[in-house]
C-alpha cells in the first residue's frame, strides 16, 4: 500500500511530503519530497485580479516576500510592454536585495546558534531587525502599505 503523508512543515526550514510504500505494518520504501508548497494558489488568481492577488503572493515565502512579489508584478508588466520610471526600477533593486541579505541574515544567525556559536546568533538577529526596520520605513515612504507583510 502507498500512503501520502505530507505536506508537512517540520519547524521553519521548509515543508516535506512523504511518500510511504508499505507492506501490512512496515514500512517498505519511503520517498521524501523536500520544498513541496503548494497551496492551491493558482486556482484562486484564476478569481482575482493582479491587485487582489498580490496579498496572496507575499506569503508565498515568509523569507523572501519582495521576490515573489516582483516576479508577479513583472510579468504582466512585460506581457502589456508596460514601462516602469527608472526611479521605480532602482527602488525596486534597493529593496530586493535588502530583502535578499535579511533572509541571508536568517540563514547564518540559527546556522551559529546550531553550530554552538550563540552570541553571533543575537547579533546577526540584531542587525536583520535593524534592516527590516529600514525596508519597513522604506515601504511607508513609497506608500507600499496595502499589504503589511514582515520579512
């Protein structure tokens, strides 16, 4: 018999689904399937415009909402040949890549606390806050608070 368990979201570090063959009680064969995310987001954008969809983008990934936001965006905008002011491109660059090193910070603070190194831990977390701090006045700024979304 081959039972599916999953997804499952084993602490933070990102969701697993099990796919199981068994025979009678023990377990004969066992498939993991790591970075399985789907949450039926497509059929609801088949509902939504690109606005009411947005929201839903953003928590796609909880590490790198800036990303899967600008991937949404520019495709309808390459598909109408929408042009985008340059001041909004470079914007659009700064906070993708603030955005890219506060989830690199998450990578290396629990990855010192795991390797027993605890005091970089707190620093590393220390300076994440302090950039979300900035891409959250940022946003404030250019008037992105439609969607109120932590990195």
């Amino acid at each position: 018999m081959i039972v599916n368990m999953g997804p499952h979201h084993p602490s933070m570090h990102g969701v697993l689904r099990l796919i199981v063959t068994l025979d009678g009680e023990d377990v004969v064969d066992c498939e993991p399937i790591l970075g399985y995310l789907h949450r039926g987001m497509e059929k609801i954008a088949e509902n939504r415009t690109i606005i009411q969809y947005l929201p839903y983008v953003t928590r796609w990934d909880y590490l790198a909402t800036m990303f899967t936001e600008a991937i949404t965006v520019n495709g309808p905008e390459q598909l109408g040949n929408i042009q985008v002011p340059k001041r909004a491109s470079y914007i659009r660059v700064i906070m993708l890549e603030l955005s890219r090193i506060a989830s690199h910070l998450l990578w290396l603070g629990p990855f010192m606390a795991d390797i027993g190194a605890q005091t970089p831990f707190f620093y590393i977390f220390r300076e994440r806050e302090l950039l979300l701090w900035e891409c959250h006045v940022v946003n404030w700024y250019f008037g992105y608070q439609m969607v109120e979304v932590e990195m």
